[in-house]
C-alpha cells in the first residue's frame, strides 16, 4: 500500500471527509487530495498531526511492508520464572506459551535478516553467512507466530519484554517476510 492509499483508508476509517480532516490540520483540502493521490507528501509536522487526529502512528503510514499492525503491545516478562516443560524448548518458548496458551496454534519461528544488495554482495565476496552470523550475534530473541480467533500475531520474546504485533494480512506459517525479517516456521509446535 502507499502512503496516499493508507492516508485515505485511516482518514475514512475516523469517518472524515477530506475537507474535516483539511480543516482539523488546517491545510487546504486540496493539500489532502494531493497526498492521498501519492502526488504530494505532508512535511514532518503535519504527519505528526495527522498521526494524532486518526489515531494511527507514522511508522503505519509510512512503512513499506503493511503485513504488520502498529498497534503493538509490549509486557515485561521476566524470563527466570519460566521453565521449560512439554513442548517447550528453552525459557522463551515458555514464555510464549504461558502468554498464548488459550490460541489456536502457536509456531516457533526461526528469523533471518533480508540482506540488502550491498549485504548480500559482501557476504558473497567476504565468507558465505558473515552478514547471518552478525546479524544473530546481535539478535538473540525468540520469534514465534500465534494464531488465535482467526488473527494472527507476531511475538517477540526477548530477555526483558513480549512484544506483541497483529499481523494485517494472513500470512503462511511456513514462510513470511515482515519487514526486514523473512520467518519460517521451526520443526516444532508449541500448540
């Protein structure tokens, strides 16, 4: 989706027209027409207002992957409390589960960065995997797919905090892309 289509699509979802939503950001109506036809963009400030008058952050607006809602939730978690029984595999897994246990089905995930061109070519030129490898020496959290209800959520597992996003569009549990993280699901299930 553009910036213009997603504009358009929270502006409605707030039940404005464009001239209400103009007049509460005090530009012209034209200026809204402009920007959700993709043919004008709206300086830093009047993102920041139209972030707060439909209630949608900038990261939504102007993030170039819309499988992912913005409306993430964050809860401390404090993984020494868990242990890990069952299916459950470490600490994280445990985790997850305790968080998700009534959902339908919830998959482990194993992440891997989408390289850039100029990361593949490196890791090309340099030793197969180096850009992998440092990406995981930094990255240690654990990933996992909930579905629950007929929606699907992407958890965050990390030492301090679940965090926890709603995926806007279905995707494959075997394999997804979010962003700069492409996911398949691991050779276990937790439910």
């Amino acid at each position: 989706m553009t910036f213009g289509e997603k504009l358009k699509d929270a502006r409605k979802e707030a039940g404005l027209s464009q001239e209400q939503l103009a007049e509460r950001l005090s530009v012209s109506r034209s200026a809204v027409a402009k920007w959700e036809s993709d043919t004008g963009m709206p300086d830093v400030g009047n993102l920041k207002a139209i972030s707060k008058t439909l209630s949608v952050s900038i990261d939504q607006l102007l993030a170039d992957d819309d499988r992912i809602c913005f409306n993430e939730t964050r809860e401390p978690v404090d993984l020494d409390s868990y242990v890990k029984t069952g299916k459950c595999r470490g600490r994280k897994d445990a985790a997850a589960f305790a968080r998700y246990r009534d959902a339908d089905a919830l998959y482990p995930l194993i992440r891997r960065k989408k390289l850039s061109g100029w990361e593949f070519l490196l890791d090309l030129v340099t030793s197969w995997g180096v850009s992998q490898l440092a990406d995981y020496a930094v990255n240690h959290d654990g990933y996992y797919l909930a579905e629950k209800s007929g929606k699907q959520y992407l958890v965050r597992v990390s030492e301090d905090f679940i965090t926890i996003g709603e995926i806007a569009h279905k995707v494959d549990p075997k394999k997804f892309t979010i962003g700069n993280n492409v996911f398949r699901k691991a050779a276990y299930r937790l439910i």
